[in-house]
C-alpha cells in the first residue's frame, strides 16, 4: 500500500501524518511532499511528535515533483481549505481524499505559546489519520 500526503510546504501537517501513518502499520510506503517545500521540518511540530513517541526529527521537506512519475492507493491533501489552496497530484492515483487541517504554523511567540496549536492538530490528525488507517486501509492488507 502507497500513500502520498500532501500540502504546500511539507513542514508539519504532511510531516506528522506521516509519522502517524508509519506508526499505525510498519508495512505501509508512506511519503509526504508539498508544491512549495519550506527548508527545514517545522521543530514545534517535531516538538509535538515526540511527546506522543514519534521521531520525525530526520523527515525533511520534499517537492511534489519527485512522486510524479510514481503510483499510489491514496494521495491525501492536509491543508485547511478556508485558508489555503491544496495542491493538486497529476501522478498515477487510485484514490484522492481530503482530510483539512488548521495550520498551526501561523501561531506566533514563545514555545509555550505556540506548543499547545500544534498538539491540538498533532491530536486531530492522529484521530483522523487513525480513522482512515482503520476504514480504508487495514481492510484492504
């Protein structure tokens, strides 16, 4: 099963859905790119993973154009509609779903300020991402 999540700079929504997904099943190819990849991981986010066990210390931004030419069950969009366009995956796709989430990148001033924005969607997207892992994928290994 290949899964590709998406959003514009891949620093933090895709990131930590990644490692959720990873985390859910260790047989699972699951990638994450963005149209516009930031330089680094966002560090709140991968602050944030690793209070619930998940390193995505090493996951760096990737562009969606390295996975063009690639093949996947689901390319799944992470970006908050309301506020942002989500990219589009012109690859070879089975299934495309979208799963909007806030992006807690906009919240600004010291960790203790901002940490908390950013467990709320790590806790969103590890409730939805569950949710997707439980109703579409585990049936189908």
């Amino acid at each position: 099963m290949r899964i590709l999540i998406l959003c514009t700079g891949n620093s933090c929504r895709s990131q930590m859905a990644e490692g959720f997904m990873k985390s859910f099943d260790s047989r699972l190819e699951v990638h994450s790119a963005g149209t516009n990849p930031a330089k680094h991981a966002n560090p709140f986010a991968v602050a944030a993973m690793n209070e619930v066990g998940i390193d995505i210390s090493h996951n760096y931004p990737k562009s969606v154009d390295l996975f063009l030419s690639d093949s996947f069950d689901y390319v799944i969009t992470v970006c908050d509609n309301a506020k942002e366009t989500c990219p589009v995956f012109f690859g070879k796709v089975k299934n495309r779903l979208h799963m909007g989430f806030e992006d807690p990148a906009e919240a600004k001033g010291s960790f203790e300020e901002v940490i908390p924005d950013y467990r709320k969607v790590r806790d969103e997207i590890r409730e939805g991402f569950h949710a997707f892992y439980v109703d579409h994928v585990k049936p189908q290994i």
